[in-house]
C-alpha cells in the first residue's frame, strides 16, 4: 500500500473526476467529530483557510447522510490505487520526462 494507514482506519476515494457526483453530498469542507459535531472550514479568495465553524449539533444529521452517500459510491484506496497506475511515482516522472 503506498500510503501507509493506521490499523483500524481504512482510506476510500470518491473521485469525482472521473465518476458523477452522486445527488445529496455537501459542495463545502467539513469535519465530522465522533459523528456529533461538525466544523466547516471557511477559505478566502486564494483558497487558504481562514478557519472553521462550528454547526450546531442539530444540523448534524445532515452531514452524516453525506458521509454515507460518498461512501456508498467510494472505493478502497488499494483498488483505486492500482486502477490508476498514472498517478504512481515512476509512471508521473516518465510522462514529465517527454515533455
């Protein structure tokens, strides 16, 4: 696995790049804490945070069906990993390199 994960965590992509956006997820940055509080990251123009907001833990039930949607539709990060052999290290350096 090229990144290395803590026991007990597991990584999952949802790229949207590549695959639609499934209906229902949150379009903001947020953390999740214990499944009952959120913090949404507030950015300026140029994208650097300039800190976060606490939600009232009413509006919490919102964001945990975001979770379960994006993991619904997202994949393990060893499967998406070996699916996209254009983003590994040795394969990046050569495509620069013909550049």
């Amino acid at each position: 696995m090229p990144i290395p994960a803590r026991p007990g965590k597991e990584i999952y992509i949802l790229d949207t790049a590549e695959t639609p956006r499934p209906a229902g997820l949150i379009d903001e940055d947020y953390y999740l804490l214990d499944d009952e509080r959120v913090l949404v990251m507030r950015y300026d123009g140029d994208g650097r945070l300039l800190g976060a907001q606490p939600l009232p833990a009413s509006k919490t039930g919102r964001y945990l069906r975001c979770r379960e949607i994006a993991m619904e539709h997202a994949v393990p990060f060893d499967r998406y990993w070996a699916e996209h052999p254009q983003f590994w290290r040795k394969n990046w350096l050569a495509r620069e390199g013909q550049r």
